[in-house]
C-alpha cells in the first residue's frame, strides 16, 4: 500500500476554490504503518438486493468495490478517481443533514490512499457499517426511523406510521451482514 502526500485533490479545488499549501499536520507520524484508513461518507442506497450504493456526485458502488478510472493512462496521485471519504465523522454528518434520502457509511480504504485535507481517497473500498438517520424522511414527520422504503429509485427512512410494508433495521442488519444503526437525535 502506498500513502501519497498530496495537499487537496482537484475534486476538492473545483468545489471549494481554495488551495492549501502545508498539510503535514494532517497526515498521520506513522502513515507507513497504516493498512487501511477508516472514513464516512453519505450516499444513496439504489438496490437493496445487489446492495448498490449512488454517490452524491456521481458514480455507484457496491458493499465490496474496486475503482475503475475512465481514463486510458491514470496516474492515481494526479487522478481524482477512486473512492473519496471524510475522516471527520462531524464533517460527513453535516453533509447527511443537507441530503435528504441519504445514509450515512463509515468505509474501510485500501490499496493506494491520498491523504488530503478533508479526507482520503482510495484505490479500494469496504463499507463496514451503515448509519441510518434518525428521523423519518417524510416532510414535517419527527417520529422515529423503524426501517427504509423506496421512493423514486432509492431507499429512504420512514417510520412505523407511514409506511404498513418497510423493510426493518432488523432485517437491513441480516440482509447486509453488517451493523446497521439509527444515528442519535443530538447528531
């Protein structure tokens, strides 16, 4: 595995127009040492029977994926491909609080990993558990989640009162063989 000092990616310079020029506080003394960096990151759940994921931005991912670039000739240190993800758990949940439908992934990178300001990306990825919102997702509902439904495409939380056929946390936790878990109401 490889750990690149890198200072943000070009994603990242899109999005945020800024440039930050010294990051060797953000990397860890013993990065050499590191087999994988655990991150957070928000997505859409597709397809509950392939258990197919939909970033944000774009592109879909299984539990277990690989990254394939689109480009002939990718140099992964120069490249923004790959698997991106928060190491601030803070951070991702403000970022699942502006996203309504989404959940929350705490994600195991592999492979080659860039370290950058906000996080990591990754060449591999493993989603090890899965955060579930609180709340119900219907308008101006506070009851809480009792499982997930799906509406237009992807799966979203409801609770017990909107919805007689859901799938359950229970049933969520055996069907993906992971820990699925209802966030707190303080996040």
């Amino acid at each position: 595995m490889k750990f690149y000092k890198e200072s943000i990616t070009k994603t990242y310079n899109i999005l945020l127009n800024k440039k930050v020029e010294n990051i060797n506080h953000l990397i860890p003394s013993n990065y050499e040492n590191i087999n994988s960096a655990t991150g957070y990151k928000i997505a859409y759940l597709s397809d509950i029977n392939i258990f197919l994921f939909r970033g944000l931005v774009h592109g879909s991912y299984y539990l277990y994926d690989k990254a394939i670039c689109n480009k002939k000739a990718c140099n992964f240190l120069s490249c923004t491909c790959g698997f991106h993800a928060f190491k601030d758990k803070k951070r991702a949940l403000v970022e699942l609080s502006k996203h309504i439908g989404t959940i929350m992934l705490e994600v195991e990178l592999y492979s080659d990993i860039v370290i950058h300001q906000f996080g990591y990306r990754g060449r591999e990825q493993d989603i090890i558990r899965i955060f579930l919102p609180d709340k119900c997702s219907k308008f101006l509902c506070s009851n809480p989640t009792s499982g997930l439904y799906l509406k237009d495409k992807c799966y979203q939380t409801i609770c017990s009162e909107h919805k007689n056929t859901f799938i359950s946390i229970k049933e969520l936790r055996i069907s993906f063989g992971l820990d699925v878990l209802v966030l707190p109401s303080e996040y």
